[in-house]
C-alpha cells in the first residue's frame, strides 16, 4: 500500500488511549481501528485536523509514503 498509517505511534507517544481520542474527536472505536490497522480507503480532512489538534502532531506525523503507487481494483 502506498500510504501507510503510523497512528499507533503517535497516540504511545502522546499517552492519549484511542478511547480517549475518540471521544475528542467525535468517531467510534469501531471506525478509529479501522484507520489505525490502515484499512480505510479515505479519512476526512476534518477527522485528521482533530486528530492532529487533540494529538499535537502534523499530518505526515500520522500518515507516511512508501514511495509506491497503489493501483485499486
């Protein structure tokens, strides 16, 4: 996969619980596991935004590159 995920990274570092987190930023536990394990297709810029805002951290903090185009089926 092209983008990757590095949530789980920052929310140790941060000491914030995904419990925690998904109470500030208003989405289920259901849906943050399913961008922790890099499985959504899309996240809303606003989602992110919170995210970034409650974990202190950038965009590029959260998500990453591997330099390699994903071709969807």
């Amino acid at each position: 996969m092209a983008i990757y995920v590095k949530l789980d990274e920052v929310l140790k570092k941060s000491g914030v619980s995904s419990k925690m987190l998904c109470e500030k930023i208003g989405i289920t536990e259901a849906n943050l596991s399913i961008l922790r394990s890099g499985k959504a297709k899309a996240v809303r810029f606003s989602t992110l935004n919170k995210i970034c805002f409650y974990l202190k951290c950038e965009p590029n903090d959260i998500l990453g590159f591997d330099g390699e185009i994903d071709f969807e089926e």
